[in-house]
C-alpha cells in the first residue's frame, strides 16, 4: 500500500468533530442533551471507536461537551465564555510582540464595548464600576488594585449587552500580564497616571457618552501597549 493510501487518523477525527458539530448546529443535539453512545456515533459515522473517542475529547476540551460522571457525554449550555476559554491560555502564555498583538486586539474591543456601556450601563451597574474604582484609589497595593482593576473592567464588559464580547474580553484580560503591569507602574510611579485613566473612563460612563467612553478606554489600553513597547525595547 503506497504511504498516501494510508488512512490518516487525523483526518478521520476531524471528520467526527465537524460531524458533531452539524448535528448541533442543525439542531439534531441540542444544549444539555446527551450524546448517542461512543459505539453509535461511530458506526453511524463508519470510523474506529478510538476516533470518535479522540473527537469527543477534543470537544470537551473546548466546551462543547462535558462528562458526566456515571452518565454519559452531553452537550454544555454552549455559553460563550465556556466556548472562549482557550483565550484566557493564550493570553497567559503569550510573550512579546504577539502580546503587543492581544493589545491591539482588546483595545479595539475594549473601547467597543465601553461605548456601548455608556448607552446602556444601568445606575446599579454605574455603582458597581464606581465601587471599584474607589477601592482601586484607596490602596497601593498592586495585588488589590489587580483585583479591582479586573472587576471594573469586568462591570463595563458585563454592562455592554454583549456576552460574546464580555467573554472575548475576558480571555485577552490575562491576570498574569496585568500583575505585571501594576507592579511595573508601581516601580513607575505611575499609578496616578492609570488612576486619571481608570476616571476618565467612569465620568464618560456616568455622562452616558458613548464616544467619550470609546475614547478613555481606547486611551487606557494604548497607556498599557505604550508601556509594554517600552518594556520591549529594555
């Protein structure tokens, strides 16, 4: 048998992943239903239990599917932030100018969704994000401010009306970055300079401007690609 007539094994898993995937996109599984076994969905699909395995692992992997212990394998809810995950990983680990390049991307995010905050942010959520702010100027605390600085951030995205964005967002909010940043600002003396962006950023929501929120949050990330261009060029 030539070496190109060999079945690649790869391939065949693909082919049950995109299978699995149709059946719920046209509604054949539907969030939380159970999957047909792992020796059905094989022989349905003519391809070697070992490769439906391989499939099933890899959409759990990726949120599409859980195990149930004792149960079986079921679709999850398919949430957003369950689909995205993998963002979070990618954030963590990035290095460099392909971080320079998450910037990037959550700056034009981040400003989208700030914008779109202001139009529809309510006075409960308005609070939530002034709370944060107000805990973040009350300490010098790197870790404190981390904690608070994620949660602001957090309210906005949450405030905007879009999960998938809120999610994306959370993805590209890597906490290990970001610690960096603060306990480099801290070495800086920058905090008042991120302080000034973090108020600017509340007073456009509190005014329910949507392109002066765009502006003060796309402000604020630049600060911080800015301040890692920086690092790099060190």
């Amino acid at each position: 048998m030539d070496e190109e007539d060999v079945p690649q094994k790869g391939t065949v898993t693909q082919r049950a992943i995109e299978e699995i995937k149709a059946m719920i996109a046209e509604g054949r599984l539907e969030p939380g239903q159970r999957l047909p076994t792992e020796r059905d969905l094989a022989a349905r699909l003519g391809i070697s239990r070992s490769s439906m395995r391989e499939a099933i692992r890899a959409l759990t992997v990726m949120g599409v599917l859980e195990a149930r212990h004792g149960s079986g394998i079921y679709v999850t809810a398919l949430e957003a932030g369950d689909l995205l995950e993998t963002f979070g990983v990618v954030a963590d680990l990035s290095r460099g100018p392909r971080l320079v390049e998450l910037l990037e991307v959550r700056r034009i995010l981040e400003s989208t969704a700030t914008a779109l905050a202001a139009a529809r942010i309510t006075d409960e959520q308005l609070a939530a994000v002034e709370k944060h702010l107000a805990a973040m100027n009350a300490t010098d605390d790197p870790e404190e401010i981390l904690a608070h600085d994620l949660a602001f951030h957090r309210e906005i995205a949450a405030a905007a009306g879009n999960e998938t964005m809120a999610a994306i967002l959370e993805g590209l909010s890597s906490r290990t970055f970001r610690a960096r940043v603060w306990r480099g600002y801290q070495e800086e003396g920058a905090f008042a300079r991120t302080r000034r962006e973090h108020a600017a950023i509340h007073r456009a929501l509190a005014a329910r401007d949507p392109e002066a929120a765009r502006a003060a949050a796309a402000a604020h990330v630049g600060e911080v690609e800015e301040w890692l261009r920086t690092q790099l060029g060190a």
